[in-house]
C-alpha cells in the first residue's frame, strides 16, 4: 500500500466519521423533538378528557327483554 492510498484511504474514513456523528445528532435531536411533542400531546388528552356527571343509578341494571 503506498502512501498516496492510505492518505486518501484515511481521508475517507475520517469523512465517513464525520458524516454518521453528524447523522447520529440529527437523529437524537429528532427523538428529543418526538418525545416532547407526544409528551404535550398526552397533556393536552388529559386535559380535554370529558368529565362525566351521570346520575348514580345510571348504568346499575340491564333490560334483557328489550
């Protein structure tokens, strides 16, 4: 292996480093903004969940000849 080979062998090995740091970054910065946005979701659900006020005799029997 010459010296002009392992420097451009090097120089690719250093750029593949860069390119998947940079992938990886971009990656968790999205799981971040992913899990935030459900996060906020599932306030918000809880929050617009509909409080039920039915009478306490409601739903204590079954018609079974209806």
């Amino acid at each position: 292996m010459d010296i002009v080979a392992a420097a451009a062998f090097s120089s690719d090995m250093a750029q593949a480093n860069v390119a998947a740091d940079a992938q990886i970054a971009v990656l968790k910065k999205a799981m971040n903004i992913e899990s935030s946005s459900a996060l906020q979701l599932l306030q918000v659900a809880v929050q617009a969940a509909p409080q039920v006020s039915n009478p306490p005799h409601l739903g204590n029997s079954i018609n079974t000849f209806a």
